[in-house]
C-alpha cells in the first residue's frame, strides 16, 4: 500500500527504528524530528551523504552534538572516504 508522501513525511518520524541513514540530501533534519526517533529508541544515526541536520555548521553542531551525546552518531565524512582497497598503490 502506498501512502502519499504529505502524509508519510510526517508520519517516518513517529515509527520505531534502530538506525537511521539520513543520505544524498544537505539539512533536512529538524532536531524535532530526530528526538522524535531517538525518544522511540533509535541507537546509531550514519549520516549516508552530506550534512543532514537543519542547524549544523559544516561538519558538527548543535543538533549532531545532542545526538551524539545520546546515541551512537557517524558523521557525515566516514561513510563518504573512499574504501582502501578503491585507493591506488
């Protein structure tokens, strides 16, 4: 069944989930709605591409901070580094 995506947008952040992959779009996460997963007992956040929280810096703020200090948090630049056996020797 599909569900029309004004109504699924809201409702992703209301359904229990032990990782969640925020990827391949820059500041979409409000800290509303990752305490929305967290509280539901969501463990690790691995940021898939870019910087998926609304009010973060570059690289780390506030909200990456609060999640960080709650659960298990991978930032944006480990899952992007390219893999050692892809590097060439």
């Amino acid at each position: 069944m599909a569900i029309p995506f004004e109504e699924g947008k809201d409702q992703v952040w209301d359904m229990p989930a032990e990782i969640f992959m925020p990827g391949a779009a820059s500041k979409i996460v409000s800290p509303e709605q990752i305490r929305k997963l967290m509280d539901q007992g969501l463990e690790v956040v691995s940021c898939g591409a870019n910087v998926p929280f609304i009010d973060d810096g570059v690289f780390f703020g506030p909200t990456a901070l609060e999640v960080d200090n709650r659960i298990s948090l991978i930032p944006d630049l480990l899952p992007t580094v390219a893999w050692p056996e892809s590097l060439p020797i």
